[in-house]
C-alpha cells in the first residue's frame, strides 16, 4: 500500500499567496525567472532559482547560489511572509485550467516507497540534475519542489473530497497571471485525516510519479547521505496526489537544428520507407492519433503516418516517441541519445504549435515534429513494466505552484 502522513507546511500568509506563489523551477531559465520575479520581492523564485539574486555570471550551480536560496528562504519567514503549520495537516489542491478542474491531495510519501518501486517511475534521471536538487535540499533544509504523483481513481476517495471541500472555505484563492485558478484546503481536523489514510491505505497500492522523477531521486538520495542518523521528516517527501481520470497528458514535440547533410528532397525520400507522406502546406498539423507524426520544414507542415509493421506493440515501442526515434531521428538524423545530443530541443504543448512554426522560421531551429500525446494508461503500463519512455515524453498542464506549500526536514 501507499504510504502518505499529513505534514506541517511551511505556507505563505494568506494575503501573500498569490505573490509567493511560482511557476515550477525546472520551467523557466534564469533569464526567465529574473523577469518574473521583477518587482515582487515575495516571489519563491528568490528561493529556487536564487541566482536570480546574485551576479549574472555567477555559475547557478555554485555553492553560493543554494547558500542564497537559505539565506531568502529564513528571511521570508523572517518578514512573516511564510510561516509554518503549528500541526500535521493534509492539504486539498485544486486547478482549475480553461474550465477543466483537478483535484489532489497534497501529502508526504514514504521514500520506503520510492525505494521499493511502490511509487512507480517511467523516466531515467539525469545525475546534474538530481545533484543540483540535492544540493538545493540539503542546505535549506526544504524540499521546495512538489513530486507530482498519480493515481488510478477511487470513488470512495473522490466522493470524500468533494464532500469535504463543498464544506469548507479555501484557504487560499486566486487566479495566477496565466489564468489558472489554485484554491487550497487546509485539512486540519483529526477525523478527516484519519479517514483519508485509511482510505489511501485500503484502495490505492501503488502511485506513479507524473512528474518529479528528479525531485523525487534527489529526497531519496539527501536521506541516503544522513548515514543512518536520519531525522524522520527526511523519511517524506512533499507530493500531491491526483486521481488519473481528472488528469490529461499534453503533447511534448521535437526542433532540430539541422538536416545532418540533407536536402528536403532527399530527406523526404528517406522518409518513405516507413512513412506515407501528405503535405499540407500552411495547414498546421497537430497529430489527432496515434502514430501521425506533423512535420514542418521550410514553411510547409507535412502529415507522416507511420505504416503498419514499422513499430513494435509492447508498451514502449507502440508509443509515437519511440517510432519517431526509431525511424526518423536515430537512422535520419544520427541522433541516438534524446539527452544529450545538443541538436534536438524539446517543446511542450501548451506553448502550441506557433511555437514550433516560429523556432524554425527565425532560423534557431531546421526541423521540427509534432507528436500525439502519451495517454496515461500508457504510462501506467510502461511504469506497472519497469520501463521507462524515451525522454521528455509527458507534458502536464496546468502545473503546481512553488511556495505554496514546502516541507521542512529540520523541524
């Protein structure tokens, strides 16, 4: 079973929240994060990407950068604009993106679970990545990032928090400039607690990380390095919880910088050995099913669709990322390794697909290619196999909120 405790956050004031309240770190660049936090000294950007506070120059994996981020975090609790929960407490969060609504619980999960594959993985972990959290987590003493974990639905769970929130008043409510509405429950009452473990420890055996492979690797790996004298707050990590049927995965295409030694036409002839070809010129073409692949190259949008026997039906190889590894970018492009090849870029869907059009027509990018998206039960199976996809295969939208709600490990 999974294994979930209510946790004491550390949490904005309430008239601070939506001023606190910031895009994931991962999302945005320094450059990025400097615009956004401009005049809003009360942005958690301050925190995770602290080196938006120190010089330009300055490596944003220096020590300095995470001595920073504790710096700002003690003086956000310092000017009261964070404080902590004076008790264990569960938390209900809601997005509400373009009149779609997702409701989840936000808890600590055991790093027992995440060790013995009760939480399920389905990507592989880049090691700068995982040791730049680990860094970030071990000197504030704060898991900062929220694992996003999901769950196949449970009525009995469902029914509970919709009947307990319709109840209650948010504690926090407001709508972030990008229009998504984040409302926040705080579940302090000992019997609303109680039923919502037992009800997770009856119905829900495992969880799969949607997203925050690296958040999560990184809180295993701090516990890791305590060398037995573990405090019991390192045991969690911070992660909300979220029924599968309320959630949808967005598409998360390819930009390539160049042909490798192709021209268009002899690109598109390598191309039809697995592939029938319709162009459609100025017709942008977002995939509306498995195994159509859009491709635009020189102003032109080109519909590819994969023909029969070309790809494999096992979890993995039937996913359109693997069949557009397996034939267009490793024999076409030499591109054999999506993570490290410096030539292939990655953008999620809700940028669109102006966003794809526009990296190839200022001349950043050659190539790129539109993708159908992963469904979740694909990523259930891949997860439930102990295999992994291909790299930057899932986009979640909308996404959680730094700073809304951390856990401390030094309590």
């Amino acid at each position: 079973m999974a294994i979930i405790q209510p946790f004491k956050a550390l949490r904005p004031q309430p008239q601070f929240a939506k001023q606190v309240a910031s895009k994931p770190y991962d999302v945005l660049s320094s450059a990025e994060a400097k615009i956004e936090a401009q005049g809003n000294p009360a942005s958690f950007l301050h925190i995770t990407k602290s080196e938006i506070d120190l010089p330009e120059q300055t490596d944003i994996h220096a020590p300095e950068v995470y001595q920073q981020a504790k710096q700002n975090l003690h003086a956000f609790i310092k000017r009261d604009i964070l404080f902590q929960e004076s008790k264990p407490c569960y938390y209900i969060y809601r997005l509400i993106m373009d009149g779609k609504s997702q409701t989840g619980l936000v808890c600590t999960s055991a790093v027992d679970d995440y060790d013995n594959n009760i939480i399920k993985k389905h990507e592989f972990t880049r090691p700068d990545k995982e040791l730049d959290r680990i860094n970030h987590i071990t000197v504030t003493g704060a898991q900062t990032g929220n694992v996003f974990l999901a769950y196949r639905n449970v009525p009995a769970i469902d029914a509970f928090i919709v009947q307990w929130t319709s109840a209650k008043t948010p504690g926090y409510d407001f709508v972030a400039d990008d229009g998504v509405q984040h409302s926040i429950w705080v579940m302090n009452d000992g019997n609303a607690i109680e039923t919502i473990t037992q009800l997770f420890q009856q119905y829900v055996p495992v969880t799969y990380i949607a997203d925050g492979h690296h958040r999560a690797a990184s809180a295993a790996k701090v516990r890791q390095s305590f060398n037995g004298n573990i405090p019991e707050s390192a045991n969690y990590f911070l992660t909300t919880l979220f029924p599968a049927n309320q959630l949808s995965i967005m598409d998360y295409n390819r930009v390539i910088a160049d042909l490798n030694g192709h021209t268009e036409e002899s690109l598109l002839v390598a191309l039809t050995k697995n592939f029938t070809i319709q162009l459609q010129g100025d017709k942008q073409v977002k995939p509306t099913a498995p195994h159509q692949i859009g491709m635009y190259l020189n102003g032109k949008w080109y519909q590819l669709n994969a023909n029969p026997g070309t790809f494999n039906t096992d979890p993995i190889g039937i996913l359109d990322v693997s069949i557009l590894q397996k034939n267009i970018l490793e024999p076409i492009f030499n591109i054999v390794d999506q993570r490290t090849d410096k030539r292939i870029d990655f953008i999620g869907g809700i940028r669109g697909m102006a966003a794809l059009e526009n990296s190839v027509n200022t001349g950043k990018m050659k190539i790129a290619f539109s993708l159908f998206p992963v469904s979740m039960e694909q990523l259930f199976a891949i997860a439930d196999s102990n295999n992994v996809m291909p790299p930057k295969s899932t986009w979640f939208e909308p996404k959680l909120r730094d700073g809304l709600l951390t856990h401390l490990i030094y309590e």
